[in-house]
C-alpha cells in the first residue's frame, strides 16, 4: 500500500514593507498582524506547515526605508517564516549591508546562485533541509539577473544570469543529496512566472524538483501550472493575500500524489489579528508617525501610475519636474523607481519616500538625435512589455508614436527647442539618468559608457532625488499632471494603447 504523508505550505512575495493593514469598502485587509495571525492559526490546525517567503521583503514603506532594512527583519522575525530566499530589492542597501541582516534574521535565508567571483564562494547557504512529520523537504534558493544589474559596482558580486545555468546549479544541489532521501524539493525562486516556467523545462525529472514557488512579476495566477512534471505558483505581492499549497505527498516515490493551491485573503473576516506583531510594528510606527507625517506638497488631485510599461501621470510629472529643476534636454526616469500607484492631492514625506523610495543621484551625458532615438527604441523592445527590462517615463519635451507591429516610430520629435521638429541625427542632447539607471546603461539602453565619453565624459549633477522633489514642491503648489500623448505606443494587437 502506497506511504503518505500531508504537508500544507504558505508562501509570500513581494512583500515591499506591505505591514499594515488598509481600509478598503469598510473592511480591514491585509498587513502582517492578520497574516501573522492566518499563518499561526493554520499552523495550530495543521501540524506539518510551512511558511516560506520568495523575496523581496524590503522596499515600498518607510518603516523599511527609515531602519534600512533592520525594522523588516525585525518583523520578518516576528511573523516567523521557516525559510526565505532573497530578491533584488534585499541589496538595495548594498551587498555587505545584507549580509550584516541576515546575521539578525532568526530565520533561514537561502541563495545558491550569488557568488563571489574568481572563488566561487556562495554569499549564502544555498538550501535548507526541513525535517516535517519524519519527511526531508530540501528548498533551493534561486535569484534573478536584476541583482547582477544592482551590485554591478560591486565588481567581485556576481550571478548565474539565465535560467540554463540556474537549472544546472538545481542539479548538482539535487544530485549531492538525493541519497539521504529527500523526500521533497521546493525551489524557491525570484525570477519571475515566465521564467519560473522556463526554468521547470529546463529540469531534468530525475532531479526530483516537485514544486516552484516564486516572485518578482508579483503574478496572481487564477491557479498553480504544471510544466514538466513541476508545479508553479506565486502570490501575487505584498500581505493583501497568501497562497496556500495543501499536498499529499507519496513517500515511497517522493513525489506529489495529489494537491489543492488556493489564494488566500488575508481580511478581519477570516484572519485574527497578532497582538504580539502589532507591538513589534507599533514600536516602529510611533517613531516614524512622527518624523514621516508632515506634508511637503500638494496636487490639485490625485495623480496615478497605474502600470509601469506606459505613460503615466505620475511618470510625466516627475520628468518634467527632473529636466526643468536640473536644467537638461530630457530627464528619463525609470518607471520602477516610482512605486506608488497613486498619490496626492495631499503629500506627505512619508507618502513622498514611500512612492519614490530610491533617493540615488543623477548623471548627465550628452548623446546625438540618432543616439537618443536607438536608446528610446532599445527601450521600447517586446521585452519591455514582459518585465525583462526597465521602462522609462519621458518630460514633455519629448512627443514620440511607437508601433510595436512595425517595430519602429511612427515619429519621434523634440518639443524643446522647436515645436514639433523631427530629431536630427546630429543634434546633440543633454539627457538626465537617475545613478543606478546610469550604471546600467548598456543593459537598459544599449549604449556604453566609452560611446558616451566621445561626445563628453558624463558627469554628476545632483546627489539626491528626493531632495529636488522636495524643493519643487515647496516652491510649486498645486501641481497637475495628465497623459498628454508624449508616448504613444500601438500594441501589436493593433489596438492604440
């Protein structure tokens, strides 16, 4: 007769500092009091439960952003996961930052594919083995190549950067422990859905790899996929839900026999609240209540960023705040460094740090009309549209039509200098990059740092973005903003989008 035993795993991604609860329709929702309180009350009703966490616990409040990332792992702490595997938001605060975290974390953080150059040496323990109910369940942590992107100064910091090669570290993993009988294998990955399906065919079955948990795309799947014997989920982002695997697992093959995976939402209605969490959080709160709630700006209503791969009011406004502040032809700011997706009409500077948390600095180059038209349509490539690749929001100077079906601009004009006048190719443009955007420059735009240095070296003009948003506030009231049709994009469904 067939062995089995039963496992019940919850998993988070994304989480980005999501600590508190919100009132949404007159109802509580989410926050970690209640989903500390949903985990431990299904851990009292199912013994053998597992909480895991696919990445990217910092980042998005300022609660994270005040302590660096030491008031999160407090947290994290508290809501007790049994293993976590890191994102490419934990090193925003540098590599030997989070390795100084991960001393304070009570709980198993997990990488096998961030190494140190020339040794190879792994920063982090690569796996770990839970012993539930007599069973060894091995977890792998996998990261995704945007850590390459953001320790790219740290030039000794280094990644498996595509899928094959991740998928050939799974398997010496397996491979060294299959023979103390693993009776289960979870990856814990931050990659993204696609790539997580992608990585799964790329597996060989004799690894044993039963299940994918992932993050980074801050996917919600209507249920778990299956894609070469492996199954796949995510939970979308932040704490408004958790997934929740329940699995019958065959002991003698060590497989799934069967399973059930659901979202859970985490509301008053079903999730009792953690009074021992919400102390750990009030001790945080107090003190950044008082430093984070005065207001610093004001809009004449409230202003939206609703998806990062199109133009947005929050996008155009801060671009064009960028280029007049700092006096360029074209300030590009990177979509993903505006993280609300609404703000105003009153601006707090917490509501500021929370919605634009990356305060790096800006670079300025110079490059030609035909340089700036291949960087823009570098950046408008399909992969833009998959979360491969960073986005970026464009000042008014700027009016451009791409249509993705031609793969090619429709038009493409400076507003600047001369209404409506094509770009020449010789004409030469100061454009405006945020520091991390910069770095990576040639990843994002296609174009190095040599070509630019024979036009002019690039130099820094301001160290700190939030310094001059603050200052165009105090000195703009009423600000507006609207989608104005400087990026226009023609999908390739052939629908004006």
């Amino acid at each position: 007769m067939k062995q089995t035993k039963k496992i019940t795993i919850l998993h988070s991604n994304d989480l980005h500092g999501d600590f508190l609860a919100e009132q949404v329709d007159e109802k509580l929702v989410g926050g970690v009091s209640m989903l500390s309180g949903y985990i431990e009350k299904v851990r009292a009703e199912q013994p053998n439960t597992i909480y895991a966490i696919a990445g990217d616990m910092f980042r998005g409040s300022v609660i994270d952003s005040e302590y660096k990332g030491l008031s999160t792992i407090e947290i994290m702490n508290a809501l007790a996961p049994d293993v976590v595997t890191i994102g490419n938001h934990e090193v925003d605060y540098g590599i030997a930052h989070l390795l100084f975290i991960e001393k304070c974390a009570r709980f198993p953080i997990i990488n096998a594919n961030l190494y140190i150059k020339n040794t190879p040496t792994r920063l982090f323990t690569p796996y770990k083995i839970l012993r539930v109910d007599g069973m060894n369940i091995l977890f792998i942590g996998i990261i995704t190549q945007d850590v390459i992107n953001q320790t790219k100064s740290e030039s000794l910091v280094g990644s498996f950067v595509d899928t094959a090669a991740a998928a050939a570290e799974v398997g010496k993993i397996c491979n060294a422990h299959n023979s103390i009988d693993i009776d289960f294998t979870v990856l814990l990955t931050h990659i993204g859905f696609e790539e997580d399906r992608h990585l799964a065919r790329q597996l060989d079955p004799a690894w044993g790899v039963d299940l994918i948990i992932g993050g980074h795309s801050h996917t919600l799947p209507e249920h778990a996929v299956e894609e070469n014997g492996v199954v796949i989920a995510q939970a979308g982002t932040g704490t408004d839900q958790i997934g929740r695997f329940d699995i019958i697992v065959d002991t003698d093959n060590n497989c799934i026999d069967s399973y059930t995976w659901r979202t859970v939402p985490i509301c008053a209605e079903t999730c009792p609240r953690n009074p021992a969490m919400e102390q750990v959080l009030h001790r945080f709160t107090s003190q950044v209540d008082e430093k984070y709630s005065h207001i610093v700006g004001r809009f004449r209503r409230e202003l939206t960023h609703p998806q990062r791969t199109q133009e947005t009011e929050l996008g155009n406004l801060f671009a064009d705040i960028f280029t007049r502040s700092l006096g360029v032809d074209v300030m590009l700011i990177g979509s993903g460094s505006i993280r609300a997706e609404k703000l105003g009409p009153i601006v707090t500077y917490g509501d500021l740090i929370e919605g634009f948390p990356y305060d790096d600095g800006v670079f300025m180059f110079k490059v030609t009309g035909q340089q700036l038209r291949q960087m823009l349509h570098y950046m408008l490539r399909e992969e833009a549209y998959t979360g491969h690749t960073e986005f970026y929001q464009l000042p008014s100077t700027l009016r451009l039509r791409y249509d993705r079906r031609k793969g090619d601009f429709d038009y493409f004009t400076y507003c600047g200098r001369e209404v409506g006048k094509e770009i020449g190719d010789d004409a030469l443009f100061t454009v405006g990059l945020q520091n991390y955007h910069f770095k990576n420059i040639e990843s994002f735009f296609n174009i190095s740092y040599d070509t630019l240095c024979k036009i002019q070296k690039p130099r820094s003009v301001a160290t700190s973005c939030q310094d001059i948003l603050m200052e165009y506030f105090r000195e703009h009231e009423m600000l507006d903003a609207a989608v104005d049709g400087r990026m226009t994009i023609l999908p390739s469904t052939g629908q004006t989008g």
